[in-house]
C-alpha cells in the first residue's frame, strides 16, 4: 500500500469508501468490516492488472478507483463461486 503513496490509516479509510461504492454498485449487501477489506484487497488486485498492462495510478484518488474496481471484480468472482 505504501507504493501508492497513501498510508495505512488512509488506506483503511479509502478501502472502506471503495468497498461500501463497490457495496451499492453491485447491489450487494455486506458489513463494514468486509467493505474496507474487499476495498484494499480489491486495490492491490486491480493495481497488480494494471501494473501488468503498463498503467499505474498513485496518490488517494488512484488508490479509491483501483479499490473500487477491484472491489467490484471480488464481488463478481464471489457471485461466480457461489453459483
């Protein structure tokens, strides 16, 4: 997280806006605590695809999008598994 330039404190914090965004853009229903982990989680995963396709994103702004995108690829994965 700190390769992104946003600290642990803010990175709780912007996982768990990502998430709770992820949370109502996939109309899923999930806890607080399970929002700021799909947040981070889903940052570093995005971060990590695009990392691989050449795109980085930095600062708070960056680490929001990549969470909530990441956020919305576990939500679908998750959906998936359960099926």
């Amino acid at each position: 997280m700190e390769d992104a330039g946003v600290g642990w404190v803010a990175a709780i914090i912007i996982g768990g806006i990502a998430g709770w965004l992820a949370e109502k853009f996939m109309n899923s229903n999930m806890g607080l605590l399970m929002n700021i982990i799909l947040g981070i989680v889903g940052a570093i995963v995005a971060n990590a695809i695009l990392a691989g396709l050449g795109i980085t994103l930095a600062g708070w702004l960056g680490y929001l999008i990549a969470g909530f995108v990441g956020a919305c690829l576990l939500i679908a994965v998750g959906r998936v598994i359960r099926r």
